[in-house]
C-alpha cells in the first residue's frame, strides 16, 4: 500500500482515509467524522511552529509573560499600566517604554513579556542588550555596512534594549545609539531597561549633549516605570544579605 506523507497533515489524512477505506467502513467513518478536528490540531501545530520560529528570532534572554510575574513581590509596579501595555497600543502609537530599577526587580521579565506579546501579534521585534547594540554598530561601521545595519535595527516594529547603565559606552558608541533613537523617533517603538535614572545618562554616555538628546527623544513619548523593590533573585536570602547584590 503505497503511501505519501511528505506534504503536510492533509496529505496524511487523505492517505489513512484511503487506507481506511481499505480496512473497513467503520474506520472510515470515524476518520470522516474526525477529519476536520485532526486536520485543525495539524494547523495548531503549525502555527505553534510558527510562533516558536519568531520568538526565537526575537532573539530574547528568556522567554516569560506576565502570567509568570509575581505582581505580589513588586506591588510598586503599576499593574494596570504593565497590563495596558500589553495590549500593544504604544506600539500602534509608535511610543517607547523605559524600566527603570535595580538589579533583579523584574526588567527584563517586563520587557520581555511585552516583546512575547508583540511576537504574538506578529509584530517585528527584537531584543538586544546595549553594549552588544552598541558594538555591533561599531563593527558594522567599520566594515562600511553601517547603514545596512541601522536600517536593520531602525525598521523593527519593537526594539528593546536591555541594560543601559551597566557599563559606560564611549564617544562613538554614544552617537550612533543617538542616530538609532533618532531614527526610530515618532516612528518605532523602543523599550529600555536601565538601572540608573535617566538623569544619570550623562555619565553612562560620557557626554551630557549626547546623553540628554537620545533621553530627549526616547522620552518625548514614553511610558517610564520605576520599580523600587528589592531583587527577585535574592527574594529567599534574608533581607540584610539583599543590599548589594550583583546585575
Ligand atoms: P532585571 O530587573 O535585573 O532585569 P529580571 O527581570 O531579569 O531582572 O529578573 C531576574 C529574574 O527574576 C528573572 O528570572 C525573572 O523572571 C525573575 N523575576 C523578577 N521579578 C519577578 C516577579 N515579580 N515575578 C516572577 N519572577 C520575577
Ligand atoms: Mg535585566
């Protein structure tokens, strides 16, 4: 009994109905009467596939949603303001989103929660730390691809950019973070996380100019939420172990 299953679900299903045939007819008739029921759980699959297929693209650290936040252990987070924004509306309003806090308070958790949401919605999106932003640009001039490589970075739906402060980035980094937000200014979406206040830019940016024009335009239209408890990863040490625990 020759049989093709290379093509997919419904060139399976039509050859167990042939074979079905064969069989018997009760056979058959339960596969006609299943048909369309196995042939949607196939086009489950496949948009399961799918989906892992642009997550993974994403290019995110981990994959959580705020199913898996604990809102209990940050109650500074303004839960109806987190759960509006994964409604993607900012996204539709091309503003940007800045985390702020220290390290462990449910950033990146955030971030990445509302990029899953906007992967989801089939929105372009991908999540990049800065100092790998930053020198990826930086290689990306020197082997004269810059444009290229902006305009890759420029035309994503969502951009987040992870740990801004952690490490300082220099002069040439600076400024082409700043033609970056420049361009995605009033036209793309862009979260930040960051551990130090945006006041504290200019030092993370070596120049308060450049500093205070990429906040400028990062916040011209944003949402910035500030978490001020103590780290998640450090929920079960006691709390005098907590203070000065690392990113
Ligand atoms: P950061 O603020 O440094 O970016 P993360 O968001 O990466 O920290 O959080 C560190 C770890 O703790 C991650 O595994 C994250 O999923 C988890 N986490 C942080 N806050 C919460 C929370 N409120 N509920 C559940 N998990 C959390
Ligand atoms: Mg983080």
């Amino acid at each position: 009994m020759g049989c093709f299953y290379g093509s997919g679900i419904n060139d399976l299903l039509a050859c167990m109905y042939d074979a079905a045939v064969r069989l018997g007819g009760v056979a058959a008739e339960w596969l006609t009467d299943n048909m369309s029921a196995i042939a949607a759980v196939g086009g489950d699959g496949r948009r399961a596939r799918d989906l892992d297929r642009r997550v993974e693209k994403a290019n995110f650290p981990y994959v959580k949603t705020l199913a898996d936040f604990d809102w209990s252990f940050q109650p500074s987070i303004d839960r109806p303001v987190v759960e509006e924004l994964a409604s993607l509306g900012f996204l539709e309003r091309r503003e940007n989103v800045v985390l702020v806090g220290s390290p462990g308070v449910g950033k990146t958790h955030i971030a990445v929660a509302l990029g899953v949401e906007a992967v989801r919605a089939r929105k372009l999106t991908y999540f990049v730390d800065c100092q790998r932003l930053v020198g990826d640009l930086k290689r990306a001039a020197e082997k004269g691809a810059l444009e290229r490589r902006m305009r890759f970075y420029a035309h994503l739906s969502l951009l987040i950019v992870d740990e801004v402060g952690y490490l300082e980035v220099d002069k040439e980094g600076a400024d082409l973070l700043f033609q970056l937000v420049s361009r995605r200014y009033e036209r793309r979406s862009t979260i930040v996380t960051t551990n130090v206040g945006i006041g504290a830019w200019a030092k993370v940016f070596g120049d308060p100019v450049v500093a205070s024009a990429i906040a400028d335009r990062l916040c011209h239209h944003c949402t910035v939420l500030k978490i001020t408890e103590r780290s998640y990863r450090t929920k079960d040490l006691a709390p005098d172990r907590d203070a000065g625990s690392g990113a």
